[in-house]
C-alpha cells in the first residue's frame, strides 16, 4: 500500500463513507416508507414501489443485507485511515485515525444521510432498491446464513421471527391519519369522514325529533282542519294517528294526498287510511351507522323511535343521519335555528328542549353531551333540581340564565360563551 499514491487512498476512503451513507440511508429510508402509500404505488404498477415491496416481506434478510455492507465498508474505511494517518505521521496514526475518522462517518456517513431519509424516504428507498435488490441475490447465501444465527438467537429469546404484527388500523388510529393528511385531505373531507366514524358511537336518539315535537294528523279531527293541516304543512311525510301520538295508523307522504283532496266538500278523514304506509318502528339504542343500513336495506326514509317498552319516543329520518355526516343541507329556513335566536349582546335565547349536537353543530359549540341529550337535561342534570326563572349556572365557559320554566321543565334559557362568573347563584 506503500507504493500507491495518497491520492488514490484518499479517492477510495471517500468512496467507502459514500458506501457507509448509502447504506445508512437506505436502511432508514425502506423502514420510514408509508406503508399505505406504497401499497398504492404498488397497485399502480410504479416499479421502485415493487422492489421497496418486496424487500420489505422479508425485514430480517433485507436489514442483514444492509447491516453487512455497512460494517463492512466501515472496517475497511476505518483501516485505510490508519494506514492513511501512519504514513502521514507515522506511528502516532494509530491513535490519531480513529479520532479523526469517528467524526466525519457519523455526521457524513450516519446522521446526515439518515435524517435525509427519515424526511424523504421516497428519494432514498426507491433507487436504492434497484441496488439493494441484485445485491441482496449476489449476497444471498451469506446473508441466509447471518439470519439463522440472529433469528436462533431470538428464538432463544422467546421471539418468533415469523411472526409480524401488521394489525390493520383502529378507528382512533385513522382519526389521526386524517387529521394528520394536511392539504390532502380538503378540511370539509377530514369533517365528512370523522363524522362517518363518529356514528358508530351515536344512537337514533342522540338525533331524533323528540316526541313532543312530533306533528301529526288525528283523524278524530274536524275535516276542515285536518285539510287546512294538509294543504300548509311543510313536511314531506306525516304521522297519521287517532286521538294520540301512541295509536299511530301509518304514515302519510303528502304527494298522496292530491288524490283525496279532489273534492273537499266530500273529504272524509278516513280515506287517508287507504294511502298511509305502515310505520317503520327504530329502537331507541341503534347506533346511526347500523341505521343508515337499515334505511338503505328496507328502502325507508322515516322511521319512528320507540323505547324498550314499545312507547314512541320520537322519530328519525335518513335525512337527519346523512347531516351527521355532510352538516345542515336543508333549504328550509324556517326550520333552521327556529329554537335558537341570537341576542345582541352575542349571547343566544334557546329553547329548552333543543337537542345539545344541534346547539353544537350550528354554533360550534361545546357542551357536554354525555348523558343528556336537551339543553334542559343539560340544566337538570347540573342543578339535580327543577330550577326557577332567574337562576344562573355557569358550564365550562358557558353562561346559562334560566328565562321561563313551564311544566317542570326550562321553557327558556339565555346562554353566553365566554363569560366569566359564578358556577351557580340561586
């Protein structure tokens, strides 16, 4: 080696760090591939994707492919220094090269190149593969043999090599994708999407029209009224009923109704029996995605929820479910915020039997939604008694004043957010 020009030495060490690099980085860069993103690139036929693949079945050979070139081009690197360094300066070279070699592999060699991969692995794993893959091939038999002295070693452990644990993702796991996809993922999309998970964890009746707001048409009505009620409501579908809301007949779609209205003055109450449809009856416990299929599967849009004792307790629309998941779609402005109304001094008169996911969705707030569905419950819940028209309580950092208690229950209430006060004044 005496004989051969410090050039040239010099030329082959920046050749063995550039290997050491190559090795480091593709190292990091295979392991930090999305793996979802490469088997999309796969199923796109992209080659890099196919070779990354493929070497990522089989970790342990393709670690110990990388493990051996790495350490072996380091050796030979750490040799040729010292022998560099004692020419140089003669016998103190074999102190002086390690100190010096140590530094330049693990900035140039080791932390460079591997942060480089662990931000852009793509750029790394992909052409490193059309390497690494012949390589491993040529290599194969001492590779094979490395691998059955690690993997003996880890079964004396008690680690079974071939078993690898590749669980698909939780619901929670994918709520951070998405939340995490940035400008891939438009904002109303993430929404949509979280939304979908989120029915498996909302009932019918966290959404459901209560049951005393339900309307209706009583057959045991004067004929005039039920036909005023027919000709103004607003309404696609109507309850039909006689006498009250629990002796349901069916349901009435109002493009049926034209046919018995023909002649008024002949009208008689019973013949909307004859064009009502049998009432689909939801327990009250069904998650919303369960009941999204039903509607889809039975070809329904209404449904009327019942309690485990059979008694109706509201009723439910596929109409209802699909703005869990989109947001408020209707163009019915009379039915939109008619039970909240803002206040000039930015604080909202709400009434009490406003569903709290509405309050929530439509000013983007949030109150707790636990185990009460109503801004009454809410109210109830938090005081344990039936408070009187004046009483104030403060929930999280929103500010309730009672207006009107009717019937044991809040009629009214003037909520602010953001306010600072007591946490109850009675």
């Amino acid at each position: 080696m005496e004989d051969i020009p410090l050039s040239v030495l010099f030329s082959a060490l920046a050749l063995l760090i550039l290997l050491s690099a190559f090795f480091s980085s593709s190292e990091t860069g295979m392991m930090a591939m999305n793996r979802y993103r490469l088997r999309h690139l796969v199923k796109d036929k992209h080659r890099g994707a196919i070779l990354v693949n493929a070497l990522l079945e089989r970790p342990d050979r393709l670690i110990g492919l990388i493990l051996l070139g790495n350490n072996l081009v380091n050796i030979v690197a750490a040799s040729l220094a010292t022998a560099i360094a004692i020419r140089l300066i003669g016998e103190l070279g074999y102190a002086i090269a390690p100190l010096l070699l140590t530094p330049i592999i693990l900035i140039f060699a080791e932390t460079a190149p591997k942060t480089y991969a662990a931000i852009r692995p793509e750029k790394i794993a992909f052409p490193a593969s059309y390497v690494l893959t012949p390589l491993l091939k040529a290599c194969y038999p001492i590779v094979y043999l490395i691998n059955k002295l690690s993997n003996g070693l880890m079964l004396v452990l008690g680690i079974n090599p071939e078993e690898r644990e590749d669980a698909p993702l939780t619901r929670e796991e994918f709520r951070t994708v998405v939340r995490e996809a940035g400008t891939m993922i438009p904002k109303r999309h993430q929404r949509m999407l979280l939304s979908i998970l989120d029915l498996e964890n909302e009932t019918v009746a966290d959404i459901m029209v209560p049951r005393n707001e339900l309307v209706g048409i009583d057959l045991n009505d004067p004929p005039g009224d039920i036909i005023d009620q027919l000709t103004h409501f607003q309404h696609t579908r109507l309850i039909v009923y006689r006498d009250n809301i629990d002796n349901i007949i069916g349901m009435l779609h109002v493009r049926r109704v034209p046919r018995v209205l023909i002649n008024r003055n002949e009208f008689n109450p019973d013949d909307l029996v004859n064009i009502t449809t049998e009432p689909y009856y939801v327990p009250e416990s069904t998650p919303l995605h369960t009941q999204l299929i039903n509607f889809q599967r039975l070809k329904r849009r209404t449904g009327l929820v019942v309690d485990e004792y059979g008694v109706i307790q509201g009723l439910v629309t596929l109409e209802d479910i699909l703005e869990e998941i989109v947001g408020e779609y209707t163009t019915d402005m009379q039915a939109f915020n008619q039970d909240i109304h803002p206040q000039q001094d930015g604080s909202y008169i709400i009434d009490g039997s406003t569903n709290l996911r509405e309050i929530n969705r439509q000013l983007r707030w949030q109150l707790p939604t636990g185990s009460t569905r109503t801004l009454n419950g809410l109210i109830l819940d938090q005081l344990e008694s039936i408070p009187e028209a004046g009483t104030s309580l403060r929930i999280g950092n929103y500010m309730i004043e009672i207006t009107q208690v009717t019937d044991n229950a809040v009629k009214t209430a003037r909520v602010i957010r953001g306010k600072k006060g007591p946490a109850r004044q009675d």
